[in-house]
C-alpha cells in the first residue's frame, strides 16, 4: 500500500450524488457544500454518494466537509475510495438482504472521531488493501439500531496507523462473526487499539456492553499471527 493519491480537481456537493451502475470519479475531491456543508457529528445528514443495490463506486477523495459520506441502500462496491476527513462515518451499509456483499478495496480514512465504516444492515462486509490513521473503529456492526441483522465483517489486508480504539465491533448475541488476517498495527507501542470487541447488540437505542475482546474462535476470528506491530 502506497501513499494517498494526487488529488485531480475538486468539486462541491450540495446534494447527495445518486449512482446506480458505475461511477468513477477520476480522483477528483468531493466535499459538501449548503446543507451537506456541516462538518458535525449529525446522524441524519445526507451523505456526498448514494448507491443504489449494486452500484460500484470507484477513485474518488472524500474531502471536508464529508457530510455522512457513502452510503450503500444495498450490495456495493468501494474501489479506490479516499476519505480526507471522515465526517460522521466514512461509509454505512444498509441493506436488508443476508446474501448482501460490500466490498471496500483499496483506499483509506483517516482523522475518524468514531466509525469509519457503519454497518446498519445485513450480510457481509469486506475491506481488504486499505489504510486507515487517527481513527475511533475502522468497522462496527451497529450496537442499538431498531432493526437487528446477524452481520460478519472480513478484515485483510489492512494497514491500522494510530491512535485508534478498536479496528472491528461486533454484536456476539446476534451472531455476528469478524475474520481478520494481515493486519499491520503502526505507531501502537502500548497495544492499545483493540482489534475485535464483542459486544452485546440490542434494538432499543441503548448504549451496548461490551462483552469482551480478542479471539474466541467463534465471533473473533483471528489469531496473534494475524497482527503485525511496527
């Protein structure tokens, strides 16, 4: 994994871009402007890309403000994706199918407060050739959403540069299970981001109790041969 992309040109958004198909954005930056312009922690903003059930999204930079960045209504693609600054979260994956896919490859985020990657829906999330740098947790099943999903999270590949909390939040209760593999820790001297945290997930909007961290076998599946410090 090399260093970020020359950015080649900029371009404002001042309402969430609809992609169905391909899009590919030429390594332009893409940042919000008017209502998308914010720069808060706001669950309920727009994101700069919406992507409809299959859509590929692919060399684009994600600058600031990123409102809710991209969100994924059902299987997507992020090939080549960059975010600058994460807003509220880089990506959110809402679809309703347990046969859904979403593939983040290549890429990075950095200076994420909290979740780079939001997985409200269901099926299976992989990010694989990526960076990440200065960030809350890289993917998280989410912990108290109205509507629960058994949900598993691949992790190869990945490049985790701190501070960082946790690289993968999973629901245990729900069934959810993270498989990680080729992780290299940077700058994390003290071993002080936790690579998977189980957590007990529930519907009510309460904030979720961690039920403990490091592999199990069952829900974190992973072991010490997998994490590479440096």
């Amino acid at each position: 994994m090399g260093g970020w992309p020359t950015v080649a040109g900029v371009k404002a958004v001042t309402a969430s871009i609809e992609v169905s198909g391909t899009y590919d954005g030429g390594l332009k930056r893409f940042y919000g402007s008017g209502v998308l312009g914010s720069a808060d922690q706001d669950e309920n903003q727009g994101p700069i890309f919406e992507l409809a059930d299959g859509a590929v999204l692919k060399n684009v930079v994600l600058g600031a403000p990123a409102a809710d960045g991209v969100h994924c209504l059902g299987s997507c693609t992020l090939q080549n994706v960059w975010w600058e600054d994460v807003g509220e979260d880089a990506a959110t994956f809402k679809g309703k199918s347990a046969s859904a896919t979403y593939l983040v490859s290549g890429g990075g985020a950095r200076n994420a407060d909290d979740k780079v990657f939001q997985f409200n829906g269901a099926g299976t999330l992989t990010v694989q050739n990526f960076q990440v740098a200065d960030f809350g947790k890289l993917a998280r099943s989410c912990g108290n959403c109205k509507t629960q999903y058994e949900r598993h999270i691949v992790v190869k590949n990945v490049r985790a540069t701190g501070p960082g909390k946790a690289l993968v939040g999973i629901n245990a209760n729900y069934g959810d299970t993270a498989t990680i593999s080729g992780v290299t820790v940077i700058g994390d001297s003290s071993r002080k981001i936790t690579i998977c945290e189980r957590f007990q997930g529930n519907s009510s909007g309460a904030e979720p109790p961690s039920l403990g961290s490091g592999p199990d076998g069952t829900h974190c599946r992973y072991s010490s041969s997998d994490i590479t410090y440096r």
